[in-house]
C-alpha cells in the first residue's frame, strides 16, 4: 500500500484515506488487478485500479474495468467522481486508451523501474 501511495504522490495525488477492496472476495472476480477506494483532499472517492501484467490492454479489457467501477459505486453506495487507472509497464491498445479517455478516466504510468 505504501508503494501505491508513493507512486499516487509523484503523480500529485494525495488522498486522506485509501482502502484496499479484495475483488475475489467483494465481487466473485479472478483478474489480476488491485482496486482501491480513496477520499481525496475535498472530500471526494476516487477508484483507483492498480495493473501489473504482462499482456497488452485490450479494448474488451477496458470495457470490464469500467464495469468494476460500477459495481464499486454500488458496493460503496455513493457515487465516485474521479476515476484512475495506474498501469505499470503494461502496453495498452490505442482503441482501449481512448476508450478509457472518453469515459472520463485518468491514465497513469509507471515513472519508476
């Protein structure tokens, strides 16, 4: 969790608290991702989706994260205003990035490695 922060904080984020959901145990789901929960300085939630994979991102890949962001807002039952997706080092189709762009998603990369 730390490593997350510190990486959210070379982005300038800063967020008052961030809770770690298991997404296996919350919504029944096998990918590999690690979501999280924040309240940024106003007072807003933020998703923040954490990928570490090796396999490009596709645009049907893109579709099912937009779909956890859902399925967050009804879990946590308010609605999230700010979106993040943090990749590392993971290529995503161009198709997928502009997917995620339009739906109003913030894309970060790795800086560090």
């Amino acid at each position: 969790m730390k490593e997350l922060i510190d990486r959210l904080q070379k982005s300038n984020l800063v967020f008052k608290k961030i809770t770690f959901i298991d997404i296996k145990k919350e919504f029944n789901s096998r990918k590999k991702i690690k979501l999280y929960l924040g309240i940024n300085l106003n007072g807003y939630y933020s998703c923040i989706i954490d990928i570490n994979k090796k396999s490009c991102i596709l645009q049907k890949e893109a579709l099912e994260l937009m779909e956890f962001h859902k399925k967050l807002e009804a879990y946590n039952g308010t609605r999230i205003k700010r979106k993040y997706i943090y990749i590392n080092q993971t290529p995503i189709c161009s198709k997928a990035k502009a997917l995620l762009i339009q739906e109003g998603w913030v894309i970060l990369r790795s800086i560090l490695k």
